[in-house]
C-alpha cells in the first residue's frame, strides 16, 4: 500500500524506501510525532504542578 | 594510499589554498580536468588491485559481524542489572547466578544442535532444501555439526572466516531469549530446572522461529510474507510467550498475591541498578540489531555494493540509526504519561525498539516515533491486565517482549502491506494476514513449549524451590556469599495496583 513504486519490486527502488515516501503519510506522522511531544510535555506539566500544590503549606 | 603521487581526491582540484591536504604539482596544473580525473580513476583502479580491496572488505564484513558479540553481551550485562536490582535483597545474588549460569548453557547448546536446526528446517518437518540454496537438513548436516566433514566449519578455519563469527552472534541471540525468560521468574525457580527450560528456549523454541521466520528459505516468508527483521515476534514474542506459559505452572511469589486476589507490589532492593540495567540493554540493543545486517561484497552477501536485512532486501545502517532512537524516545515518552515511573519508563524504551523492531528497515523515523509511543502508552495497562489475572512476572517481561513483540508484528502488517519480503521477482509481500499469521505461529512456538516442559519440570518437582526456601530468601539456600553482608533488610510489601 505505502511501498515507493507501484511495482512491488526491490529492484524499482534507487532512492528513498520507507513506508510512504511519495505520499503525505510522512509529512503526516511528523506533524503527529510533533503534536504528540508537544501535548505530552502540557500534560505533564500541569499533573506535576497539581501534584506539587497538594505539598504548599 | 589515495594522496599517492600528490594527487588528492578530485574535489580538491584547484580548491583554495586552505584546503588540508596535498596539492597538485606544477606540473599538473594547467592539465584539463577531465585528464585529470581519468588519471585519477586509473590509479585508484590499480591500487584497488594491487592492495587488495576484497581483502580490505573481507575484514571489513567481519569485523563488523565480529563487533556485534561483545555489543550484545552488554544485553546481558543489562539484563544482569535488571534482574539483580528487581530481586529483594534476600535473592539478589541467586538471581544473578540464574542468569550468567543461562547464558553459560546457551552457547555450548546452541553450538550442538541449535545452529543445525535454524538450517536445517527453514522449509518446515522433514527438512527439504529451500530455492535459496542455504537450508535443509542435508545442508544442515555439511555445515553445522561439530563432528565429522561439517566440523571444518564449526572451528577454526584459514578458508573459512566468516562461520564462527555468524554462529557467535546467534549464539547471543539465543542468549537473549534466555535472559528475556529469566527476569520473569525470579525468586522462586529451581536452578536446573529454570536452565533446562532456558536451554529449550533459546537453543531450540526460537531457533525454529527464526528458521521458519528469519531465513530467506523460512516457510513464514515465501509463503506469507511475513517480515521481521528485527526479530520482535520470533525473539522477543517466542520468549516472552515461552515466560508466560512457565509462569502458569511457576505459581506467583509468596506475598504477591492477597486471598481477595488483589496484586502486591514486591519492590525489588535497587530501582537505580534496574533501571542502568534497563539502559545497558538498550546499548547492547544496537549490537542486536547490527547483527541483523547483513556487509556487502562478500560471497556470503546478498549484495555486492549494499546492506541486506536476513531476507536479502534491501536496508541501510541510517534507517537503524533513524528508526533505533526514534522507537526508543516514542517509548519513553509513552511510558512517561501515564506511569512516572523509571522502571516503566525504560521499559517503555525497550517496547518502543520492540513495537518497531519488525520493520525498522523501512519505518520513516517520525512513523517510528509514533507507533513506539503508542507501545509505551499500553504497556503498563498490559502489564496489570496480566497482573489481574494471577500472573506473577516480576519485571513485566512477558507484556515488554511478549505482547509488544506481537502488537509490532501486526503494525508492521498494518503499514507495511505492499513491501516485497524478498529481493526476487515476484517476491511474496507484507500483508496483515501473513503477519497476523506469524504472531499467532510465534506466539505457539514460545508459550507451548514453556507450557509443557514447564509442567514437566514440576510434575518432577523440578521446578520451584520449597515454601520454606522461598521464604528464607534463595541466596541462603543456594549462593555461597551474600549480596549486601553489612547492610539492610527487604522493603514492605505494599498494594500494586487496583484490582480490576
């Protein structure tokens, strides 16, 4: 489906040969890999923050 | 030997004067480029044949091979960490000697029969010769038995390189497997019986995963396609499934469980040695994934000019390099969200390689990234499920390996659907079907075996040590020395989790 030729053939590939080259999917997956480090550091800040307060005197 | 005669490599010629490195003479300057550079390949050509360049790749491939022996070994220096430091202190020393004495056995097994069966039964029982040329058991028979004319390539030989090299890295494969199994069932296991169950893991159950499923004449591959180079299904799920069904008939810990069924959490003495432990695999991971690279331009390569994954397709080392710390950062971060946990955390890395081990040859990085966070967001979840269900697995190897080696298995039938599984004309594909295909044969090839020999063992009471052993603290009843001498007792046993 994601191979880089339209022959399923080793042999047609002289450049690029991973999982969606010529397609947006890579583009794609940058985008939710960035998105993902993005959400994953606003998450733990605010828990850690409200895990932090239940210490305040 | 290339700046021979003051003549640089072209892109030198005519550069700047702060360019390092020898400059043309006089005499040549003002010469066309073209000549130049005629006379340049001339030379490179004949010093190509007068110092040997195949001798120079030739050491090169085995060097390369070569280095994956000591790289995987660190696994096992990891492993070694992991499992002492996960180990209360009343067993930490029993435990280590659980593992070096696995790994011990590994490599005399492997070399007496585990190395004959990967070649000898790629096509499936009885053995038949596969189109590839290099699997049957006839083939089997010339090559990889320590007696008779195959014992020429099973030691030391001028016209024979490359075959102790390759059995070397194998041989800590099948290492690996064992050490997979044995973190699993700390604290209880007799010792014989756990190398006997280690010796049928890794120098048999996964030696026939990786024939039917690693070897481009693997029945897995010609018939269904099926693709891991990485070995998460036919090294990590095999074992990891192999734990599970020895730890059925194992029974959990004393004090794992409450009457009400609810899990405890025993902590283990040092979380900082588990988690360096965790980290030392992680190391010694690169090493295992090298090794499932094949050099170019040797009689045994598949190509003349590029690297080759097992199957003979296509790879280059920048995918690993990519892909490797892709998977380990997505796990990281995955396992971070939910847990907080060092110990979850560099599991999650582990499950992060693993999720994505199957096509780390041909993942784009950021896809990589993603899947392998994904692993090490269920991981913990998959863990306590197991948990809830009676399971005592001491450090979660059956969820790491087991359940993320088969969960990477399927991405990769997800994803990679369409990728030719062979480099030959009309190669047979990557499908879900034939992934799905591999997960459940590798998934039966570790848990039964396990499951079996596993009751066995205990029908023969060979299995567990006695309640009052177990109590004491096993390094009392089998280890000469004491861990800690001077210091401490075992932490309290507190609730693990909710109970479902």
């Amino acid at each position: 489906m994601f191979f880089p030729s339209d022959e399923a053939n080793w042999a047609a590939i002289d450049g690029a040969m991973f999982i969606g080259w010529g397609s947006m999917l890579p583009g794609l997956m940058t985008f939710i890999a960035a998105v993902i480090c993005v959400a994953v550091l606003v998450i733990g800040q605010r828990s850690e923050v409200a895990k932090a307060k239940a210490f305040d005197k | 030997m290339l700046w021979e005669n003051d003549i640089p490599c072209f892109i030198f010629v005519n550069g700047p004067s702060w360019v390092a490195g020898p400059r043309l003479n006089k005499a040549e300057k003002g010469t066309p480029v073209e000549e130049q550079l005629a006379e340049l390949a001339a030379q490179v050509a004949a010093l190509e044949a007068a110092s040997g360049g195949s001798v120079t790749n030739t050491m090169f491939a085995e060097t390369y091979y070569y280095l994956t022996i000591p790289l995987m070994i660190i696994i096992h220096a990891g492993f070694l960490a992991y499992e002492m430091g996960a180990s209360r202190l009343k067993n930490v020393l029993s435990s280590g000697v659980k593992n070096i004495l696995a790994f011990a056995f590994m490599i005399p097994t492997f070399y007496f029969f585990g190395w004959w069966i990967y070649f000898g039964f790629p096509t499936g029982i009885p053995g038949a010769a596969g189109p590839m040329g290099i699997s049957g058991v006839e083939y089997a028979n010339a090559i990889a038995w320590g007696w008779g004319d195959s014992a020429q390539y099973m030691g030391p030989n001028i016209a024979d390189n490359i075959s102790g090299v390759f059995f070397g890295a194998f041989a800590l494969f099948a290492c690996t497997t064992a050490s997979i199994m044995s973190g699993a069932v700390i604290e209880r296991i007799q010792t014989v019986g756990f190398i006997i169950l280690a010796v049928v893991l890794g120098s048999f159950a996964w030696v026939v995963a990786a024939a039917w499923g690693w070897h481009a004449d693997g029945w897995l591959v010609t018939k269904f396609g099926v693709h891991d180079f990485g070995a998460a299904g036919l090294v990590h799920a095999v074992a990891g499934f192999f734990a599970l069904g020895v730890l059925i008939n194992l029974g959990p810990r004393i004090g794992k469980f409450n009457a009400d069924g609810s899990a405890n959490h025993i902590p283990g003495h040092n979380m900082p040695l588990t988690v360096v432990g965790l980290m030392l695999i992680i190391v010694g991971f690169w090493g295992f994934l090298m090794a499932c690279v094949v050099p170019p331009g040797e009689a045994w390569s598949w190509f003349p000019d590029k690297f080759a994954t097992i199957y003979g397709t296509p790879i280059t080392l920048g995918s690993l390099s990519f892909n490797i710390l892709m998977g380990v950062a997505g796990g990281i971060i995955g396992a971070w969200l939910f847990t907080r946990d060092p110990f979850w955390m560099m599991s999650g890395a582990l499950a992060g390689i693993i999720s994505t081990a199957s096509g780390l040859d041909i993942y784009f990085p950021a896809h990589a990234f993603v899947i392998a966070f994904s692993a090490g967001i269920i991981l913990k979840p998959c863990a306590d499920w197991l948990e809830n269900r009676g399971i005592d697995d001491a450090v979660g190897a059956v969820t790491v390996h087991g359940t993320i080696g088969l969960y990477g298995l399927i991405m990769l039938g997800i994803w990679g659907a369409g990728f030719p599984a062979l480099a030959i004309d009309n190669a047979p594909t990557i499908s879900l079907v034939g992934q799905i295909v591999g997960a459940v044969v590798f998934f039966l090839l570790g848990f039964v075996p396990g499951y079996v020999v596993s009751l066995i063992l205990k029908m023969l009471g060979m299995l567990r040590v006695p309640e009052g052993a177990e109590i004491a603290g096993m390094d009392a009843v089998k280890v000469p020395a004491a861990g800690y001498p001077e210091w401490g007792n075992d932490a309290p046993v507190t609730p693990a989790h909710p109970a479902e």
